[in-house]
C-alpha cells in the first residue's frame, strides 16, 4: 500500500517543528544560563590616582588579567591627580553596587568620607600602594615603605660618607607614604650624623617642582653632598637641572620605582640608585586577595597597619635597591626592562 504525499509532508512538517522547539528551548536555556554567569561574576571598582608614573599602567594590567582568570571584572577609573573627581568615582561604584572598591588614593585623608560611605554601604575596601589615614580600610597593601627610605639612605651615605649634607626632595604632604619613606631615610641618616641643608616638597608628584628647586637654589644645590629624591620620576628632573649646570654624576642622587629611564641613568652614572619594587607581585598578590574579599571570604593577614584610628589589615612586600653592579640581576634578568632598552642598544 502507498502512502500518500500528503501524509509524507505532514510527517516532515511535525518533525521540523520538534526540531525547531528543541533548538528554541536550548538557545532559551543556554541564553539563561549565560545570564547568570554573567551575573554571578565578582565586579570590582578601581580608581587610580592616575597614569603619569610609569609603574601604574603596569600595574592596571596585571590586576586586572589576575582578577578576570579569577572570575571577577574590573572597572578602571583615573582621576588624574584630581581628589575631587577621585572622590566621585568611589561614589559611582557605590552607586554601581560593586562587589569591591580598591583605590590608589591621591590624598591620604581628603577621601575618608566617601572611604566610610562605601564602607556603610556594605562594600569592602582596599588600599592599593597608599594608605588612606583613619579609614579602616578592608586592607592596606603596599610595599615596605620605610624600608624604602632606608634603602635609599643605606646607598647614598656609603658613597657620600658620614657628616653629609643633605638635600631632600620628597613627594606630597598628601601622600602619607611620603612620610614613611621619610622615617625610614631620616632613621639611616642619625646614623651616619647626616645633616638637612634644604628640601621641597612636590605636590601631585610635578617633576618641574624638583627642577624648579634646584634650579632656584643652585648655590645650595652645589654645598650638598647627596640628594634624596622621593622617586625615579624627581630625580630626573633633578638630574636635568644639575646636567644643564655640568653638576651631573657629581653629586649622588637616588629615585625609587626603577622606570626605565633611571636605569639608563645608573648605567651612564648620573644617579646613584634606585629602589625596584616588583609590581608585578604586588599587583597579583592585590587582585587575589581583593577577589576573596568581595566574595566574602575573610583571608588571614599576619601583619596589621595603625592607620591613625584602627589597626587595619596589612600586607608588605619587600623592595630591592638597584645600583650599577647589581642591575642585570635585579632588572634585567627579571624582565622588568629589556637589556637593549637599558643599555640603549649596546
């Protein structure tokens, strides 16, 4: 018996729809289960003081590649030296609901209020770098900074020699690492009986401050026998100031943060040192432990930090000092810099 065409389309027809309902209900499933993931993901607010030091933009990519592998996204904001704008980024991602804030912060004390308004919104934060003073952050993450200071001063005093005079050239009043790399080089300098002839202080970190100091106050400039400069980025413009007045390599200077250029200048001889602090590290080891934060785990920290109120958790990762003799092994064969790029091609 033959069966009828019509029965034949009939059939083709039903098992099209079956199909077609199937792969409906799939996509829908799939679409559903997309969005969830989408939701159940970790996101984390980041306001940076901004991009101008070096060091920052490396930063940025490593927290944020370390963050994403473990599940969380990070939204970057810059506030380019601005507290006011700094201060509204943290309130839009309190706005947002962010799972976590991590902030670079521009002035240790001008952003406690939006600081304790996150705080009372439920939201944990993190202080990446620098301190924000009286805020009982969630976490203060740095590097050992007094250490730094001492660093610097270990190095600069070993070639000026005890009895030196001293000019100091340190970041803002408004940075209160500023002030623990003080402590630390001031504790160094008791030893060695060194002497403070003059200093400046560089707000928002400005290279033409440095330049303009030295500039201005080269008949000083020239009686000292050491400049300590609070980062690679001061020392630069020192050093150009003292190159245009034929004073450069005569008169050690020091930076911290080993940007590339500091390290060519080690390398012709015109600073001294600087303190290499690995980013990487710092940036990864933040991004894990703002991730467990946001979930909601609570890490166990075995140091703490007095920010003027509360002691807070702390986590402080040990700097390196760089001279001429040990740059290949602490930059170079790191990864930090290329070799090409710190010898100019050599």
């Amino acid at each position: 018996m033959k069966k009828k065409p019509g029965n034949i389309i009939c059939l083709c027809l039903l098992l099209s729809a079956m199909l077609f309902a199937a792969s409906c209900g799939s996509t829908d499933s799939d679409a559903q289960e997309a969005t969830e993931s989408e939701t159940d993901r970790i996101e984390i607010g980041m306001s940076f003081d901004s991009f101008v030091i070096e060091r920052w933009q490396r930063e940025r990519d490593v927290f944020m590649a370390t963050a994403r592998e473990l599940g969380a996204d990070v939204n970057v904001q810059a506030a380019n030296g601005e507290v006011d704008e700094q201060i509204a980024q943290i309130e839009y991602f309190i706005e947002k609901e962010v799972d976590l804030i991590v902030v670079v912060p521009i002035d240790a004390y001008k952003i406690q209020g939006a600081i304790g308004k996150a705080k009372r919104a439920g939201i944990p934060v993190v202080c990446y770098d620098r301190v924000v003073r009286s805020a009982n952050t969630d976490l203060f993450i740095s590097f050992d900074n007094e250490a730094v200071g001492r660093l610097m001063a270990q190095e600069l005093f070993q070639a000026a020699g005890r009895d030196a005079d001293v000019i100091m050239i340190c970041g803002p009043e408004s940075d209160y690492n500023t002030d623990m790399v003080e402590a630390g080089f001031e504790r160094i300098m008791e030893n060695y009986r060194g002497k403070v002839i003059g200093s400046c202080r560089c707000e928002n970190w400005r290279g033409e401050i440095a330049y303009d100091y030295v500039s201005e106050n080269i008949d000083l400039v020239r009686q000292a026998d050491l400049i300590m400069c609070g980062n690679d980025s001061l020392a630069g413009e020192v050093i150009r100031a003292l190159s245009e007045r034929r004073l450069a390599g005569q008169i050690p200077v020091c930076g911290q943060d080993a940007e590339l250029e500091a390290c060519q200048r080690i390398v012709e001889g015109t600073q001294l040192m600087t303190v290499y602090k690995p980013v990487e590290k710092l940036a990864k080891t933040a991004a894990e432990y703002s991730v467990m934060l946001a979930k909601g785990e609570k890490p166990q920290f075995e140091h703490t930090y007095y920010d003027g109120a509360y002691d807070i958790p702390y986590v402080a990762l040990e700097p390196v000092c760089v001279t001429k003799d040990n740059l290949d092994e602490a930059i170079i064969s790191s990864g930090f810099h290329l070799r090409e790029d710190v010898y100019l091609g050599e």
